[in-house]
C-alpha cells in the first residue's frame, strides 16, 4: 500500500498522504500476524498522518518532498521567542555587561558546535532527537530519561514564553496575569493539533510582523538615543556586579545561556523533514541545514544582547522588575516615535513572537511525551493527547510564578542539558569516525540493547558531578562553571567508555534490513508491516523472527509479548528473515 504524495509548491504547508487505516481482517500467514491473532489497529488519531506527523518513527522520503529552503524557513520561523531578551537581560543585570557579554558569546559557541553533527544526522536519516539519541549511545531505554529532559525543556520554555505573552496581555488591556497564563495555554492548541502543515503556515504568515517588531525598536534608538550603547558597554549591573570581566559571573553566566542547547531538538523536529542530499541540491542542502540546525543560536545571541540593552534603555523609567520583562522595554522604546501607538504595537509584537514559539514548544512536547509513553506502557493513543499533558504541566509552573526564579532554574537545567547533547555531538564526531559506534543511526527496538553505557553513562555521571558542583559541594569555581564540567565529563566520557566496551552495546544483533553489509536495496521502497499492514519505507523496517517478516519500527515499539526474542534468542534471530517483494512497481525488494 504505497503511499500518496502531493508534491508541495511555494506554500510551506506540509503535504499530507491519505490515512491509511486498512481493513479490519484477521490475516494468518506468510508475514502476517499469527492465526488468532489480529493484526495491530491504531487509534484514529495515531493512524491519521495528517496530525500525527510520523512523530515516533522514521521521516519517509515521500513525506520530506520541499526544498532546503523551506524547511529551513520554517524552522527558523520558531525562534522568534522573547525568552532570549529576558535571558540577556538577566544575564547583564546580575554579572554587567562584560561578563555577560562573554558569556552569552561563549554559550553560542558551544551550542554551535555541539548543533552542527546533530542537525545533519537528523536531517540526514529523516529521525528526530529521541530517535537519534537512541542510536548515537544511549539504547532503546537509555533514551526514555532524555525524553524527560527533553519534555521538561519544552514545558519550561513554554511557561517562561506564556509569562512574557500573558504580561503583554496585562499591560495591553489589563487581563489578570493568571486569568492571561490560561489564555495563553489555551490559544496554541487548535494550531499545534493540526500539526506541522498548520504550524507551517502560522510561522509564514506572522513572520513579517515578527522581523518589523524585532528591528523596529533597535531602529528607533539609533536615532533617538546613539550615545546608548556606548553607556551600555560600561554598564556594571544591578548587583553591584562591576563593569569589568568576573570569572565567577562568566561563569554563572555562560550556564544561564546554556540552558538553550537543547534548542537543537526543536529544530530537528523540523530537520528530519529535509529532503535528500543530491549533487544538485547539495550546496543549498548544506547550507539550509547549517542556518536551521545549529545557525539559531546565532539569531538567539544576538537576541539575548539586543533584549540586554533594551532593558538597560528601559531601566529608569520602568524599575529593574519591569525591565527584565520583554514588553516593557519595548514600549519604551517605541515611545518616540508612535507616541500613544507604542503600547498596542509592542504588545501585538510579544504575542505575535511567544504565539510563534510555544506552538513549536507544544508540538515538541507531544513528540518527547509520545516517545516517552509508548515505550513505558506500550500504548500510542496518538501525539495529539500529549499536547494537553506538555500544556497542563506549563500551566501550572506559569501559575506558580516560575518567571520569577528565572536565572536558577535555567543554571540548574543546563547542567542536565548540556550533559545530554554533548554525549551524543560525541558520538557522532568521535565515536562513528574512531569505528566504536555503528557508520549509521540505528534507531529500531529490534536492534538496540536497552541500554547503552557510552551515551547515557557519560550522561548520567556528568550531570551528576555538575549538578553537585552547581549546589556548591566543590567550592564557588566549580559552581560557577558546573556547566563546564557537564560538557567536559560527556564529552571525554563517551568515547571512553564506547572504547572500553569496544562498542558491543550498540547493537544487539546484525541489522540484515538495510545496516551496514545489508544487500543493495532502494530505501525508499514501502514494504507492508506484518503486523498493522501498513506499508512503510525501508529505514522504517525491522526483521521479526517472531512475526516471519517485516515489522515497523513503531510495531516493533508497542510489542508487549515477543519478550525481545530477537535479541535474547540467538537461534531465531540467527539468518536474515525474507522481506516480501515491496509495494512500490519496479523498487528493489529489501533483502
């Protein structure tokens, strides 16, 4: 059963193949689930790819048909969050201007670096953040923990971007802050269920009032007030920080900043939907996914100072509290030239720019979520759900005013973060060029251990020593640079421990499908699942000794009764299991 394509145009909108919900019959043979047994029948939700988005397995090439420039258009549509200029701004405030600045341009650099591997290998193998997590040293189970911190990092910001917006509200026409966290919940939902063609269009059509909003302000200071930032560069803080450089503030600085690394998985989750790399297209490929992968950060640094300065501006007219909230400078800054125009203007900017990124923090929050569940309980019920469980969790953090604890919990977050991307920027640089880690990603429960000590050892063990370095335990130093010590442990204990093990818990058993020595096959080839008879592209499929045939990654997820046959049996996972002729006229079969 192939599956049906539009090819998309101009319009970002994400093409949609018809969902395929096969007929509910009871096959018993040649690759087909047991007699007695009935094949697996999704959920509505789950089986309809119009909203589900192949959001827990494998992008297929026939869904990723736009060009490097839409994608990349689009991923860079979500960045446009405020949370940047509260960041910066709370950065400069509390260590001044020159450490801060240090920090904010060493924080960028870092997630740069650690972005560049990760956005190619999603956008390479068409697999989002869980899925290249699993493969890149943390196993099948290793996974589920970075699940959390992933879904923890979208509930997060989506809070500390609903704060900004419900703010706006509240100055813009007195909503009660509380009364403007539900609103701001409440409002991402219709476009986030939709999912990604919707969030497509959303992120086209509010883009140039987000680039009007941006530059606007910055425009009228170059006129109104020049001498500004030149007063802005020996500004010393409002802690008595000193405008002179502190190793200590670039330091508790740098892991303020850090706490945005795990950026890079929202902008997978646009990635893996990047066509193939040709010798056409190869330039514009490359440099798409350079802007839309780890280019963010560069937008986001310079947010971050672009947001400190506007709160500097803004300090004495509006107090320090005030400042640290986006929209306040911002309409200070307007004030000269719109006059009475500036609140109105300043507030369709904010919720313009925290609309843009909380149904991208929403929509990856049900992926992470999804990915989570489906392997604890074995059940997909469809991403949809998960949206209100990402939403009620940022709900309440809003009302319990987590805005003003901002600098903390990001200080304490990075710590985790940066232990975790870090690890796997490790394996894909070091270990697969040293030959410890497989030559690609292996993301499919029938192959993986459950779990990997490469990956999540290094991951667990640096987050731990940075964690009890950030609460004080090591002395004032450490503490200032826990975050450094997080990146530092991942980054050596990766490959040591991939070494040592020699690399034997990446893979359980041989991929025979399409791994490394598999025979010459077309991946873009559909093959029909032996289990919910659903036909899906090579990359997608695992060889089932418990089912004689082929079987879907997300199939293979949800099988609470082979006991993992294929891994612990050797004598039936032994051979490669036949895959049947695929369903695409003319393709390659599998094997």
């Amino acid at each position: 059963m192939a599956e049906t394509v539009t090819t998309p145009t101009s319009d970002p909108e994400v093409p949609r193949p018809p969902a395929q919900d096969p007929p509910d019959r009871d096959p018993s043979a040649g690759g087909a689930p047991p007699a007695g047994r009935p094949r697996r029948s999704y959920a509505k939700l789950a089986a309809d790819e119009s909203r589900e988005d192949y959001s827990l397995r494998y992008a297929p090439h026939s869904f990723r048909r736009w060009s490097p420039g839409t994608v990349a258009g689009t991923a860079l549509g979500g960045i446009a969050y405020l949370a940047d200029f509260a960041i910066g701004a709370s950065i400069v405030f509390a260590y001044g201007f020159t450490s801060g600045f240090a920090s904010i341009l060493t924080a960028a650099t870092i997630i740069f670096l650690t972005g560049i591997p990760i956005a190619r290998a999603c956008a390479k193998y068409g697999l989002d953040m869980d899925l290249i997590t699993r493969g890149a040293g943390f196993g099948y189970f290793g996974s589920t923990l970075t699940s959390l911190i992933y879904a923890s990092f979208t509930f997060i910001f989506f809070a500390l971007e609903g704060s900004i917006m419900a703010q706006a509200m509240h100055q813009a026409v007195g909503l009660p802050v509380e009364l403007g966290y539900l609103v701001t919940t409440l409002i991402v939902i219709p476009i986030v269920f939709r999912g990604m063609g919707a969030l497509a269009k959303v992120q086209a059509w509010t883009q140039p009032v987000w680039i009007v909003g941006v530059v606007l302000p910055f425009l009228v200071l170059a006129f109104e007030a020049p001498d500004a930032w030149g007063a802005f560069a020996s500004f010393g803080g409002t802690e008595g920080a000193g405008s002179g450089f502190d190793w200590i503030g670039f330091g508790l600085g740098t892991g303020v900043a850090l706490s945005l690394i795990a950026q890079i998985g929202e902008q997978a989750d646009y990635l893996r939907f990047m066509p193939a790399k040709t010798e056409a297209n190869r330039r514009r490929w490359n440099l798409a996914v350079l802007a839309a992968g780890p280019g963010w950060v560069i937008i986001g640094a310079a947010k971050q100072l672009g947001g400190a300065f506007l709160a500097f501006v803004a300090l004495e007219a509006v107090g320090k509290t005030h400042a640290l909230e986006p929209i306040a400078p911002q309409i200070e800054a307007l004030k000269p030239w719109l006059g009475g125009l500036a609140l109105p203007a300043a507030a369709l900017f904010v919720i313009v720019s925290q609309i843009k990124i909380n149904v991208t923090n929403a929509y990856s929050g049900s992926l992470s979520w999804s990915n989570f569940f489906s392997r604890m309980t074995h059940r997909h019920p469809g991403r949809v759900w998960y949206i209100f469980l990402n939403l009620a969790i940022a709900l309440t953090l809003m009302e319990m005013n987590m805005f003003a604890a901002l600098g903390k919990l990001l200080g304490f977050y990075s710590n985790v973060g940066i232990a975790w991307i870090t690890a796997v920027a490790a394996d894909l640089v070091i270990n697969k060029r040293a030959g410890w880690s497989p030559p690609y990603i292996e993301f499919k429960r029938a192959y993986l251990y459950a779990v990997n000590p490469a990956g999540f050892g290094a991951m667990v063990v640096a987050s731990t020593v940075s964690i009890l370095a950030f609460f004080g335990l090591f002395g004032a130093y450490a503490e200032a640079f826990s975050t450094f010590i997080a990146a530092g442990l991942a980054l050596v204990l990766c490959p040591l421990i991939a070494w040592a093990t020699k690399g034997r818990y990446y893979l359980a058993r041989p991929n025979t499908v399409n791994g490394p020595g598999a025979a010459p096959a077309d991946e873009r080839a559909t093959h029909t699942c032996a289990e919910c008879e659903t036909a899906y592209e090579l990359p997608d499929i695992a060889d089932c000794p418990v089912r004689s045939g082929p079987v879907c990654s997300l199939c293979c997820s949800l099988d609470a009764d082979c006991g993992d046959a294929c891994r612990k049996d050797p004598a039936r996972a032994a051979g490669p299991v036949l895959l049947p002729v695929p369903t695409v006229p003319g393709a390659v079969p599998g094997m």
